[in-house]
C-alpha cells in the first residue's frame, strides 16, 4: 500500500474507522488488481470489463445506499472509495458513478419494489451493467429541452429520440432512458438488452476518458413494457436529484487525481536536477508544489463537508454544484501544473500525469458543466436566474 497520501490538514483524524476502513480496501483493490491495467487500456482505448464484476463484489455502487446488497456506509466512505478509485483513472470512478449513483438511484429512488427487486441486486453486484441516458445530440446543458419520447401504447411505451455521450450504453443490461411522455412530462424508463428499436454506437476518436466506454444511441419505435416506467419518476427534478449524488462522489473523486498529480511532480521534482540541483529547490517550482497543496487541503475539507451534510441531509443542490465545481476545477489546474513540473516527461504515458489532466477535461465538463454550476450557484445566491430562455 501507498504509504504517503496527501493529509496536510490531518482529515485522517475526522473520519470513523468504518469510514478508513472502506478507503483502504477501494486502495488495495486499485494497487494490487488496477494500477497493472491502465496504461494498456487507456492506451488501447477499452475498459478492463473485468472490473465490473469485481467493484460490484467489493461493493463500490451507490455504497451509501442499504438495501438489495448495497453496502450501507456514510457518504464520506462513499466519497473515500471515488477518491481512491480516481486517483486511478477517471474511467474507474465515472464507471462507478455511472452504474451506482446514477442507474442503481435512480430505480431506487423512483422504482417500484417489483422494480427494485427486478434489477438492483444484478447492478448492485455488477453482474450487470447499467447506463443512464438523459444527454441528446441537441440537448447537453438543457436538458429540459429533450426531444427523446415515449408514447404510452397499450400496455406498452413506443420511444423514439436519440441520446449522445452515454456511459456504456452498447453493453448495458439496464438502461435508464429519460424521455418526455404524451403529456410533455419528463419520465424514466427502463430499456433492456436487445429492445426492438434500439440502436448504438460507441463513440471513437475520444482523447479524454479513452478507459470508459461512451456511446451514442437512437430509438426507433422502440417498444418495452408499460411495467418499465419508473413510477416515481416525475418531471426533469427525478434525473438531476441523481446527478447531485453523483457529483458528490465526484467532488471526492478528483481529490484523487489531483493527489497522484501532485505526488507525481513533487517526488519528479526531487529527483530531476537542472542546473546543477534538483528543481524542487527553485522558487518557482515550490510556488507550483504549494498550489496544489493549499487547493487540494481545501478540496478535501470542502468534500468532507459536503458528505457530512449530506449524511445529516441538509444540503442544497447548490451546495453540491459548489463542490463540483471548484474540485473538478481545482484537480485540473493541479494536473496542468503537475504537467509542467515534469517538461517533457509530463507529455508522456509513463507518468500518470497527461491521462489524469485529458481525463480531467470531460470531469470540467460532464454531470454539469463548470460554467452551468456557476450558473446554478449564481441564482442561488442572488434568486436571479441567468440561465437564458
Ligand atoms: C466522456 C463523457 C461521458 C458522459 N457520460 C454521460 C452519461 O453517462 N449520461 C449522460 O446523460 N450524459 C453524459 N455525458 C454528457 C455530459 O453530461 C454533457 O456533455 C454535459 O452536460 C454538457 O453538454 P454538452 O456537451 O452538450 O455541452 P453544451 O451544453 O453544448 O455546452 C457547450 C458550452 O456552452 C456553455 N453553455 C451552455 N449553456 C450555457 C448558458 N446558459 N450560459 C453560459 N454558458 C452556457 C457550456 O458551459 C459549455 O462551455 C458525458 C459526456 C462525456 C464527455
């Protein structure tokens, strides 16, 4: 196990043993089965489908939630595990964000128990896998405005639309698809494997996140079981409710990236001698080094605080944007300077650097875009809304 880990404000302390304990196994697991498989996947473009399987048995999805084999920890274990698993790979995490925080609740959240004893214990142990598609080719940050629909036809929905930037939607078993019904209103429903009408592609050409599958789909009278509709699921608040847990989980998760960045570059630092010693020694350098550690210490308290809020359930959405906003932000600035400690050297795959800051810009982007969270905080602190339309 890695013995250093970026504490310099000794969070160790404000976290329960429960709490450590689920970080240290998320650590083990990614030290001794990962860390040998990324650079060849990243390199090859394709996740370690494997894994799947196996973050399902260590209990890695929707970790916080109690029910159908989910593991029953606080938050912060919740965010401990994404930080260890991003520290990793991005790819890692957004596969555990993706099956857990986002398929696993939204049909825990919104499904019935026939629903739930249907599909979550096979997602839960990563027996199968899920998508949730809400994203369309026309409709990225307003996705209010989705043109996906489902027709109720006898007992029976018709969907047609399509949906963009999926998270594993060629191979998922479950796929959450948000569409709007005949009365306009936005509903989740669940597509299987192999639904008439249904179509995808995955996405190639990708320079960020090349370990996580993402895919592009249609529907073309594609038909399921009226039984398929999430019956709790009402208006365009049932998806982004999920994308507040995820992006707690994220707020967490660049923690890690940032930490393997910022160790990366401070032990390059140390070693590499220019001029005649080691450039840690040049102001500088130190200056790029302090950063990362003045911004990471304040990610990590503002992350704690987030999921302690959280598990006393007083947090605002705004909250959480807040929180994803400023770490996904922050683990890309880190990764940036990290990059450039190491000159040349940062440039290439021997050092995790470059895959973290390329993995780093879908993070900015995706679960909400920098420029929409500062949106959403912006009409929370002034009650104005500056989102346009
Ligand atoms: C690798 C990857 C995986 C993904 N996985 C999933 C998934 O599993 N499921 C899913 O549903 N989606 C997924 N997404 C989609 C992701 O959530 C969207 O990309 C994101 O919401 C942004 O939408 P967009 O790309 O269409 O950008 P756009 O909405 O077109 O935004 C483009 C730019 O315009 C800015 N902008 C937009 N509106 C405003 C405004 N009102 N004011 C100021 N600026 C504005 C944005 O901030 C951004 O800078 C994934 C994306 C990626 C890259």
């Amino acid at each position: 196990m890695t013995p250093t880990s970026l504490d310099y404000y000794g969070i160790e302390e404000l976290l329960t043993s429960d709490e450590r304990a689920a970080r240290d196994r998320a650590r083990r697991f990614v030290e001794e089965e990962v860390m040998r498989e990324i650079v060849p996947h990243h390199r090859a473009g394709k996740f370690p489908e494997h894994l799947t399987g196996r973050m399902g048995s260590l209990g890695f999805y929707a970790p916080y939630l109690k029910e159908h084999g989910c593991a029953g920890l606080s938050y912060t274990a919740y965010g401990l595990i994404m930080q260890e698993l991003e520290r990793a790979d991005s790819g890692l995490r957004s596969l555990a964000s993706v099956q857990g925080a986002l398929t696993i609740q939204a049909i825990h959240s919104f499904g019935s128990p026939e629903q739930h004893t249907r599909w979550l214990p096979g997602l839960v142990s990563g027996e199968q896998v899920g998508c949730f598609a809400l994203t369309e080719h026309r409709h990225g940050s307003d996705p209010g405005g989705m043109e996906t629909r489902a027709r109720r036809d006898g007992d029976q929905y018709v969907l047609n639309g399509s949906k963009c930037w999926i998270g594993n939607a060629s191979i998922a078993d479950v796929k959450v698809v948000w569409a709007k019904d005949d009365e306009g209103r936005v509903g989740g429903f669940i597509v299987e494997k192999d639904a008439p009408g249904f179509r995808t592609q995955d996405i190639e050409g990708k320079f960020s996140l090349r370990m996580s599958r993402t895919s592009e789909c249609w529907f073309e009278n594609c038909r399921i079981p009226a039984e398929n509709r999430l019956p709790q699921a009402s208006g365009l608040s049932a998806p982004l409710s999920c994308l507040a847990q995820a992006r707690a989980g994220i707020a967490w998760g660049v923690i890690g990236a940032a930490i393997d960045c910022y160790e990366t570059a401070l032990a390059y630092a140390k070693a590499r001698e220019q001029f005649g010693r080691p450039i840690a020694g040049f102001q500088l350098v130190q200056e790029k080094l302090v950063w990362m550690v003045q911004e990471i210490t304040k990610a990590q308290l503002l992350a704690l605080r987030l999921t302690r809020m959280m598990e006393a359930d007083a947090v605002t959405p705004a909250q959480i944007s807040l929180a994803k906003r400023n770490n996904a932000w922050m683990a890309l600035e880190c990764a940036r300077k990290a990059r450039d400690i190491l000159g040349a050297a940062g440039i290439s795959d021997r050092y995790p650097v470059i895959r973290h800051l390329m993995n780093l810009e879908t993070v900015y982007t995706y679960e909400g875009t920098h420029d929409i969270h500062t949106l959403a905080i912006g009409r929370d602190i002034t009650g104005l809304d500056a989102f346009g339309g």
